[in-house]
C-alpha cells in the first residue's frame, strides 16, 4: 500500500489522548450489524475520541461514549443503508454488476492516476490492459520508476513524480501517518511534502496534458519512426480512475466534471463489519460496529490534517476551486457517493453487507502469467536438487539493516531444516556469504516462481498476497506498515498462515515458528481451499465491469455518432457533440464555435452540507480557526508571489501578453472555417499538420518553466470552476440522486460561457505595459475579494443549508434539495426560490403535517405532526432569510473563481480542439459524411422546436453543401 505521509496534526485536532497501546488482531466481524442506535443516519455527540500511531504504523484508536469531548467533529458521519436482503458471504459471482459481459458503447480517455510501490501499480496495469483490449484510450499516471513496465505492458505512460524507493525507505523508518521527530529534525518531512505537492500537480497535469509528464514529448525516441507514437497526440481525460492515496483524484474530477472511480487493494470505505485497516481500535460503552465505522473518518481526518493545506493550495492556486475544511473533506467521497471497486477475494474477506450498492469487491487484479517464462540456469538448478524450498521475498520495502534481516532469515531457515529462494528487492539483501541451502535471487514472476515453493514469507502487500493464496501457498506475512497487518490477519485468520509477525518484533526464534506453523497439513489444507475458490474470480474483468456499470452512457454519448463520448456542449439545447464531431462542423462553416462549452458529464458539490444550524456553526467557526492559522503562513506566501507575478508580467508586458494570446490564436486558428480544408472528400492532411504545428510551440512553453517560474506558479493563475461547492443536498434514495445530478448538469451546461469567451482573437493593446498592469491589479484585486468574501459567504450558506437541513432529522418530507448556485445571477434567482420554499412550505406543513400523522399513526403520528409543522415554522423561513446573503454571495465566489481560471480553461479546451483535429485528421471521407448528413436531421429538428433560432438567430452560416 502506498501509505500517506503527513506531518503532526495541531493539537486543537485531537484532546484526549487516553489510549491503551495492544498489538491484538483488528475486530473482524463480516456478520450483520444488529439492529441497533447505531443505524441512526447522524451519530450522537459525546464522544471521547483520541488517537495516536502505533511502533506497527497503524493508528491506535480509542472511543468512549460516555464523555463528551470534540468528538462533535465526527457526528457528521452517515451510516450507509443496511440491505437486510443481503448475504454476507456472497461472492463477487453473485453480484448484480458481473452477470453481464457486454462492451461499454463509447471508446473513453481514461487516466488512471496510482502511487505506491510496484505492487500497488500491477492491479491497475492489469485493469488497464483489459480497458484498451474494450477499445479506451488509457493513459497510467504514475511514478517515473514504472515507466518502461507501464510501456511494457502496452499502455500510455505519465510521469506524475515522486520517488518510490525514497518514499518505501521513508516508510520502513516512519511506519504510519505521523512520522517521528528525528524526521522532522533532519527535514525529510519538507521534503516528502514537496514530494506530495509534485505528485498532486502532476495527477492534475495527467487529466489533459500532452505527452508523458516528461516534458520531452517532442523528442522522438525513434527519429526515423514516421508513426506517431501517444507522447504526440492531445489528450483530455473522459474519466479518472484512482487510488486513494493519490488524493488529487476528487478535485481534479471536479474541476473537469468528470465521472471518478476510486479502485483499491485494501478498504477504504466506512463499515460497522471492520475497522479501517491503519487503526486499531478500542472502544468503551460503545459498541464496536459504531467503532468500527468511526476509524475510518478518524484516519481521514488525521490524513487530511496532514496534507489537506497542500491540497487546498492545489485547490485555490491551480484549480480555482473553493478549499475545503477538514469536516468536508474527510467525508467528501462518502458523501459524494463516488463509487469504490476493491480488488480482493470475497472468498477471503466478504463484501459488508451495510455496503451500498456503489460499491463492489471484484477479486484480486492479476496481469496475464508469463507462459513462455524460462528460469535462470542457477534457479533451475536449485529447485532440481532437493525439495521444494521456501520463498522469501520483501519487494519493494527498504530496511535500514539488511544485513541484521539476511541473518535472521537465514539462521531461521537453517533451524527449521529447510532450502530457500531469498528474493533480493529493493531491500539489497544477502549481500554477505550465502549459504549452500539458500539461493538469492533477482527479479522473476511470481506465477511462476510460486509454483516451485513450500510456502512464502512476506510483507503482507495485497499483490503477493493473493499471488501465493491463488496457488494455494501457506503464507507467512512479516508486515512494516500501513495495510501489510491488515492482510496478516486476514490470512491468519483464514487458516492460511500464522499470526503476522511485525517486523520490528521478528526475530529468529518466532520466524522459524512461523515457518513451522506454516507447512503444517492443515495450513496447507486450508491455502489450498482458499485458492479454489479464488480460481473462480475474475479480479480484472469483474472490475472493469464495476467500473462500466457506474457511468451513464447516455450522459457522454455525441448525438451524431453514439459510439463517441462527448466533448462539447450545445448550448440551450440537449444535444452533445463529439471532439471530432464538433470540429468537422465548425471547421466546415456549419457550426459557430459561439454555441459549443466544454460538456461536463458530472458534477460534485464539495460544499458543507451540515445536519443543522448547530453544526453549520461549528463547521464553518472551526474552518475559520484552521485557516486562520494557516494564514499566517500562507497568505503573505501567496501575497508575495502573486507580487512577484505580477511584477515579472510588468516587466516582460509583450512576452506575457503573446503568451496568452498564443492559446486564443492556435485554438481560433485549428477551427477556422476559411481555412483551406477539403472536409467533404479528400484526407485532410496538410491542414491539420499545419494545425498541429500552430498548437505545438503554446503547449511547449506553457509546460515548460521560465525565470524561474516553477509549474506551479505558472498554474496558480487559472482554472474557473464551473461545478464549485455550492449546490445539491443529500438525495433522499437513488431517483432523487440522479434527478439532482441532472439538474446540477443542466443548470452548469445553460450557464457556461462559450468557447469563444476563452479562445476569440484580440488585438495587441496599444500601451501593453498599461494593459498587463491593469490586469495582473484585477487579477489581485479579484483574490483580495475571495478571501474577504469567504468567511460571510461561508457562514450564510452554512446556515441557510443547516436551517435548510435540520427538518430531515425529524423525516419531514417535504424538504426541497437545495437550490444551485453558478452564479451571481443563479445566486439570486437560488435565494428567491430559498425564500419562497421556507415560507410555502413551512406555512403548508402546519394542516399537512398533523393531518399525514394522523392518518399514518393516530393519535401519536397527530402529535408528531404537529411537532414537525412547529419546527418547520421556525426552520424553513430561517434557510430562506439566511439564503438571502448565502447565495449570491456564493455566487459572487464562483464568478471570480470562473475569471481567475480562464487559462486552465483555455488549456482544456486548446486539448479538446486539438483532440477532434487529429481525429478529423484519421477520418475518412465516409466518416464526415455521416456527421453532416446527422447534424443535417439535427438542425432540422431543433428549428421545427424553435430552440434554434430562439437563442441563435437562425443558422450561422450557409449550409448548401449539406
């Protein structure tokens, strides 16, 4: 597992640390929860919560009921449903989305964004492959370590940053979420943090940028190769998947408003069956499912307190999106419902029955075996001259004294009588003499080299774990940190192994015990029944079907060829178009560029959405409490470089201003109509290489760095959010979730600005230092506003959705979703319709509400109505007086947000345009056909709905070649 680096939290985030260290086994219970106070949606206060990182990196966890702490920040965790029709123990064969095999209709971009060692990699290489063997284009983000096995296997490849190795030797010193103070002491943490920054960044430049993160995309590895090879071609993501402890994955999603799916080895999603697998819980006068749940916030909190401030940098600087405060953000994909694909055996652990329905264990991601594997002479000759031996093998984990472990390891295997294939790794061991009843040996496949052994020794990553259950091979877990215990005690668990052996506590004698215990008949018995059941799960393809079965097609299908996802926009009407689509109908006249926006398939609204005014009071005081401190280090940061910005602008007034003009005039020019092109019969070939070219030197240059200007600085100027965080409240069931996406969708796409708002030509100002001077003041101008904005705006809308909210905590049905904001003028009409809905139905409730009661329960549903319709005369009136200041304030924030990221905007349309180019450029003459014969149908349509001329003033141009 790719554990998270964070550094200590403030103190203000945990009090009483009144915890007992143990080293027993997580609580384990895949039974279901009893009915119980626990299944309430919104936990109780009082709570005595602390927490603190264990010697084996896992967080020690300690809950007790009966005394009131800070645990408020917690009682906003929402138990998910519990299917009583479910099985526990049903297996990944048994489950809804498997059943079918058929093929997705649209050919996405899809990039999925990893970090970790080579173990956590190899499940997504493998879910990779069967996505591009389905016709998707698939980018792997990852670390630049993994490049040629990413190009190996036959995917395309973005370096993301960051240094494995360095992050596993971290790791093994620092086994948990909080390091010690010596790293802190000798700045490894800056370090890692700035290692973290890179990696963020880099998951965002991933979603769109061109070439392979290297920024040497336009030098060709094969100078004669005329091909032209994926570091060339546009690319714009259609939807992310990721692992969790990539973290950027939400805020780039959102940013794009594309669909997220988040894919993992180990859980990461709250459940009562089993504490999250870093914590180690204990609980007091509470019973352990709610314990169980709770862990898994609690390590959101404790990562986020970590890394949140960086997070929030990459947020505001680079995304322009609202930041978030650590309540939200530790619950964000919890209560976004983003949908979740674990890949272990069900057979091993079974799916949580109070798991919804989005979310799914597959099996374990396996690549395709090397059958044509040949062993080296030396392990072919070992293997043929005496009984099976055993493995051990600790891959990518670095340990500080290799020699003390290679002692161990092979004192211990002298004691038990036994031979062994000692595996080298990262980890440099057998460096000293060997042995003659040991072989050290390099890098081989572990479907074949497992065939050869008795049994394995480990650390515990999901990857070699399920590659020595699937043969049915005892398995002996020595585990370093994050998830590796986790997986021991599974195993042990299971009868497939002995009790996890830390490896801070291993030593000869209970390591020979463990090999002991391991190849005894009935460990072997119970590995080998383990592997038959595993031999009837598909980890890969059950995922991908995952995957497949959480995206709505219709939502990304191009209206005139339904076998492309969607690009563009048109705007005011339903109709969806196409990369290629789009630019074969502007470029032939047929289309104005000023009806098209990006189309945006999904949206996410990250804003608080509290249970009542209580808590939207704390929340937003306890946000303000953690900015404020970190304001004091990073607002005269931020002041300083934007200063330095703005005077290198200043300085360079012409060079500043070509740069941004380079992105409207490349962009104006590829869509051009008057450009010479053939689009109805021969291949457009000179034009869209002249076009490639027009685009190449912007992109260079905006990827590159100058003066000094880090990519991140060149990035903090940018991107409007078109989604932010300030819509949608918690759908009551699944029909009203989609209904509140769609409306979210549909008011986002009415208000977008068109591409040409972005990319129209402008002429060169006459005093161009005046101009950049104007500017880059709006530009601080527009940032000053923001932070005085935040805080009203902020605390209004909070407690217009607490106001808005508290009604459901007594189920009054008659609770509205709350009204959408994009804007300054959908901020007003949103306050209009708060006010409006507080009074009606606040007025309404006091007959309907008693009058239902009565009807449902008598005397008492009487006397519980007329509860409800007192509460809602002083709830629902109060959301709509505190709407007023809420929405169009917030509306106000999304407006500059929209302004200061027009370049990344720019950025993401220039890869939009470029994308549809090569395409047209691929295509046939057949193929532009069918798109203006379609479009031909369509246009009629859309003038007999008078939606055309309605908004466009009848068609913009001729259309007599149609």
């Amino acid at each position: 597992m790719a554990a998270v680096v964070a550094p200590p939290p403030p103190a203000h985030t945990f009090e009483r640390l009144n915890l007992v260290r143990t080293h027993t086994l997580p609580f384990l219970d895949t039974k279901r929860p009893p009915d119980g106070p626990e299944k309430v949606r919104f936990l109780p206060d009082g709570l005595d919560t602390g927490a603190r990182v264990l010697s084996d990196g896992r967080i020690d966890i300690h809950i007790d009921q009966q005394k009131p702490t800070i645990t408020g920040l917690l009682n906003r965790i929402q138990h998910p449903d519990v299917r009583p029709d479910r099985d526990a123990e049903q297996t990944a064969e048994d489950e809804k989305p498997f059943a079918k095999d058929e093929p997705y209709p649209l050919h996405l971009n899809i990039v999925i964004q990893v970090i970790g060692s080579r173990g956590d990699i190899q499940p997504f290489v493998a879910l990779g492959c069967e996505l591009k063997a389905h016709g998707h284009r698939v980018r792997l983000a990852t670390h630049l370590t993994f490049r040629q096995f990413v190009l190996d296997s036959g995917l395309e490849f973005f370096n993301i940053g960051g240094d494995p190795t360095e992050l596993m030797a971290f790791m093994v010193k620092n086994p948990g979420l909080l390091p010690g103070f010596k790293a802190i002491r000798t700045g490894q943490i800056q370090k890692r943090r700035r290692e973290m920054r890179e990696i963020f960044n880099g998951c965002w430049r991933s979603c769109f940028e061109k070439g392979d993160g290297t920024h040497l995309h336009q030098i060709k590895e094969d100078p004669f190769d005329k091909a032209l090879d994926f570091r060339e071609r546009p690319f714009v993501a259609d939807a992310i998947i990721a692992n969790p402890p990539s973290l950027a994955h939400i805020h780039c999603a959102q940013r794009l408003g594309i669909p997220l799916h988040i894919i993992f080895t180990m859980p990461w999603s709250p459940t009562q069956s089993f504490p999250h697998p870093l914590a180690n819980v204990h609980s007091q006068n509470i019973k352990p499912t709610m314990a169980n749940f709770m862990s898994y916030n609690i390590v959101d909190v404790m990562v986020w307190e970590g890394l949140g401030d960086i997070l929030n940098t990459l947020r505001k600087n680079t995304l322009s999106l609202e930041p978030m405060d650590t309540m939200t953000a530790s619950n964000i994909l919890h209560k976004l419902q983003v949908p979740h694909t674990y890949l272990w055996s069900p057979s091993l652990l079974p799916k949580p029955p109070d798991w919804p329905e989005n979310i799914d264990v597959c099996g374990f991601g396996f690549l395709m075996p090397e059958s044509n594997y040949t062993p080296p002479p030396e392990i072919a000759a070992f293997l043929a001259s005496g009984p099976k031996p055993i493995y051990v093998g600790f891959g990518s984990i670095v340990v500080d004294n290799p020699a003390k472990l290679t002692k161990i390891i092979f004192e211990a295997v002298k004691k038990t009588g036994q031979r062994a294939l000692v595996s080298k790794g990262w980890g440099n061991l057998g460096a000293d003499e060997v042995p003659e009843n040991i072989l050290m040996i390099g890098s081989c496949p572990h479907d074949w080299l497992f065939r050869q052994v008795s049994c394995v020794i480990h650390h515990g990553g999901a990857g070699t774990t399920a590659a020595g259950l699937s043969l049915g091979r005892p398995t002996i877990i020595v585990p370093f940190f994050g998830d590796q215990q986790f997986w021991g005690s599974i195993v042990a668990r299971a009868g497939a192994g002995p009790t996890p052996i830390p490896y801070k506590r291993l030593n000869i004698q209970n390591l020979s015990d463990g090999i002991q215990k391991a190849l005894e008949t009935s460990t072997l018995d119970r590995a080998q029944a383990i592997a038959l059941k595993m031999q009837e799960e598909s980890g890969v393809r059950h995922g991908v079907r995952s995957f497949y079965r959480n995206l709505d097609p219709q939502l990304s299908r191009c209206a005139i060829l339904p076998n492309h996802p969607a690009a563009w926009h048109l705007k005011h009407t339903e109709i969806n178009l196409s990369a290629f689509a789009a630019t074969v109908l502007v470029r032939s006249g047929r289309l104005s560029p000023d009806m098209l926006v990006l189309h945006r398939p999904m949206e996410y609204d990250t804003f608080m959405d509290p249970a009542n005014p209580l808590s939207a009071g704390a929340q937003v005081l306890f946000g303000a409490l953690t900015s404020f401190i970190a304001g004091f280090v990073d607002v005269p940061r931020e002041f300083g470089t934007d200063v330095v910005t703005a005077i290198r602008a200043m300085s360079h007034p012409h060079k500043s201003y070509n740069r941004r003009a380079a992105c409207r005039d490349a962009a104006v020019s590829a869509l051009d109509p008057t450009t010479p092109a053939d689009l109805d019969g021969s291949e457009e070939t000179s034009t869209s290489t002249s076009t490639e070219n027009e685009v190449q030197p912007f992109q260079i240059e905006n990827n590159g760095q100058e003066a000094g200007e880090s990519l991140d600085e060149s990035t903090q100027e940018d991107t409007g959010d078109e989604n932010d965080d300030d819509d949608g409240g918690v759908p009551v069931n699944e029909i009203d979730r989609v209904h509140s996406r769609e409306r979210k969708r549909s008011l986002q796409l009415k208000t977008a600005k068109p591409m040409s708002s972005s990319l129209a030509p402008s002429k060169p100002p006459r005093f161009v230092f005046l101009h950049e001077t104007v500017l880059q003041g709006k530009k601080m101008s527009k940032k000053f506003a923001k932070v005085v904005l935040r805080l009203p705006a902020d605390f209004s809308l909070g407690m217009t959705r607490g106001f808005h909210n508290a009604p459901k905590l007594y189920h009054d049905s008659t609770v509205t979703e709350n009204p959408q904001v994009v804007s300054l003028k959908t901020g007003f009409t949103a306050a209009g319709e708060e006010l409006r809905d507080g009074f009606y139905y606040s007025i309404k409730g006091i007959g309907t509400h008693p009058r239902d009661g009565f009807k449902k329960e008598g005397a008492k549903g009487l006397f519980k109505g007329v509860g409800k319709a007192v509460g809602g005369l002083f709830l629902k009136p109060a959301a709509g007086l505190w709407g007023i200041a809420g929405y169009p304030l917030s509306g106000i924030l999304r407006e500059i947000n929209d302004s200061l990221g027009r370049h990344q905007k720019c950025m993401i349309i220039l890869g939009r345009i470029a994308q549809g180019v090569e395409e047209m450029k691929e295509s046939t003459a057949q193929d532009r056909a069918e798109v203006f014969t379609t479009w031909k149908q369509i246009e009629h349509d859309l003038k007999k709905s008078h939606k055309w001329h309605a908004h466009h003033g009848g068609v913009p141009t001729s259309t007599s070649s149609s």
